[in-house]
C-alpha cells in the first residue's frame, strides 16, 4: 500500500493561559504585601473583562439588554455579574472624583536635572547645583518646571524621597541617584508601577491583536550562563544607555512640543518611553 499522506501540522494555538499566569503571579504577590484580598483583584478582573466585551461591542448597535447577554456570552461570567458590574458603571459617583494625577512636580524636575548637559561636567557626571540664585540652581531649575509650586518644597520632596542630598553648610543640592526611584514613597512607587506596566503591557497587547495603528517599540534580549560579575558589568553598561537615551529623548521631546505649538498642529498625543531588566535564576534543565 502507498504511503498515507502525513497529517496536516496542527496549529500551534497562543498559549493565553501562560500569559495569564505569568501576569497573575507577580500581581497577587503584590496585593500579598499590601494587603489586598484576593477578591478584590478578582473584581477588578472581571470589570475588565466587562470593559474589554464593551469596547468589542461598541460599534454592534445591539441594545442595552442584549449587549448584558453578549457580554456574559463572551466572557464566560454569569448574566447578573455582568449586569451588576455595568449597572455600577452607569450608576454616578458618590463624590466627584479627581481627575487622573500627572507626573509629580518633583518627578519633572528629576527629570529636567539629569537630562540637561549644561547641569554636567565635561566628563558627563552631573554637578551640585547651588540652592538659589540665578542659574544654574536648584531653584532656577525648579522655576523652569512650574511656577506654582515653591522650590524649597520641591526640594523638601525630592529630599524625603531620597532622590537629593542638600547640604546646609554649603547650601548646595546634590543628586543621590541618576534613575527615579523614590525609596521613601510607596504610594509613589505602586503608581510607576502602574504607569510603566500598564502601558507596556497595553502596547504588548496591541502589537499581538493587530489594535494599533502601528506596532508599539517592544524589544528585549535574553542572555543566560552569565555570572554575578557579569550581572554588574550589564547593570553598569545598562544605567550608561539609559542616561543617554534620556537625554537625548527629553531634549527632542521638548523640541517636538515647542515645533507643535508653534506650528499650531492638534497636539492630543502622548507616548512613553522606557527600559527595562530583570534578572533571576535559570530553570533547571533536564539531568542538571
């Protein structure tokens, strides 16, 4: 008898599950240490699930009530979930809420500073900067970044995030670290946690449904069999690229904003760029 023919490949289905797990653990270790319940997050999931339903359903014309059974179709969630969680959405707030916050003065003007040249020796290292007085200071810095709010409390900000170092005797302001990261501020973490995945992983969704107009920048590389004195020669070669992509980003964003003003163009855009590392052990591999 001939050969049969082979069978057709099957087709190697998206492994969302996995995805779902490695999002999942990090997030519930994360309500774990802030003490947040698990149903809790557990809601927050299934409005979105509810919203994500809404946003495919925009444009289907199906009425209110059809539009309940759809969702609680796709989703998978019973029909009386779905209706309590968009009845809630419809229902008004209890008390007007506050508007989404922008990055903090304080954080502006940490960016200003490490982003500036003129604010760096020859060799690149950021220099202290005298507290007042005309530039370059702190507070011509910070008087740059916004005029309603004081320099002394933004100093007294950046201080108690310890971000700065002023020293009373010679009345100057020194950077503690070149990257943001406001040890002493939790609130403030937990928020560039939320800002930075968020938008990284909304744009790493985008890329993979084909939502987007263009693809989102999302590029990373692997290397493994690396030892600690690696790890710190990358850390090292990492913290370098950054600044420079600082720099360089913040100095043409600030151009393209003043070109748009100028040029009077509908300016309703944004777009955030960052970096990123994570190290951690390898898995263990079959027989070591």
């Amino acid at each position: 008898m001939p050969p049969s023919a082979p069978e057709p490949a099957p087709t190697h289905a998206p492994d969302i599950q996995g995805v779902a797990d490695a999002i999942a653990l990090p997030l519930a270790r994360l309500a774990m240490a802030h003490g947040v319940p698990c149903d809790v997050v557990v809601q927050a999931v299934e409005t979105a699930f509810v919203r994500a339903a809404q946003h495919m359903l925009k444009d289907s014309g199906l009425p209110a009530h059809r539009q309940v059974s759809r969702i609680a179709t796709a989703t998978g969630m019973g029909r009386r979930e779905v209706a309590r969680i968009v009845e809630a959405q419809q229902a008004p707030p209890a008390s007007p809420s506050a508007p989404p916050l922008p990055a903090t003065w304080a954080s502006e003007v940490f960016t200003r500073w490490v982003s500036d040249r003129s604010l760096r020796t020859a060799r690149g290292q950021l220099k202290p900067l005298k507290r007042a007085g005309e530039a370059p200071s702190f507070e011509a810095l910070a008087r740059s970044v916004t005029q309603h709010v004081h320099p002394r409390s933004l100093l007294d900000e950046l201080c108690r995030l310890g971000l700065v170092h002023h020293d009373p005797e010679r009345d100057t302001v020194a950077l503690l670290n070149e990257a943001f990261v406001p040890h002493g501020d939790q609130a403030q973490m937990v928020d560039l946690l939320r800002d930075n995945v968020g938008a990284h992983l909304e744009g790493a969704v985008a890329n993979v449904t084909g939502d987007g107009a263009r693809p989102h920048h999302d590029q990373a590389v692997l290397g493994d069999e690396l030892s600690e004195a690696s790890l710190d020669i990358l850390r090292e070669h990492v913290d370098r690229v950054w600044q420079q992509l600082l720099a360089d980003t913040v100095n043409l964003m600030e151009r393209c904003i003043e070109d748009d003003r100028e040029a009077g163009r509908l300016a309703r855009k944004r777009m955030r760029i960052g970096l990123y590392t994570y190290e951690d052990d390898m898995p263990p591999t079959a027989g070591s």
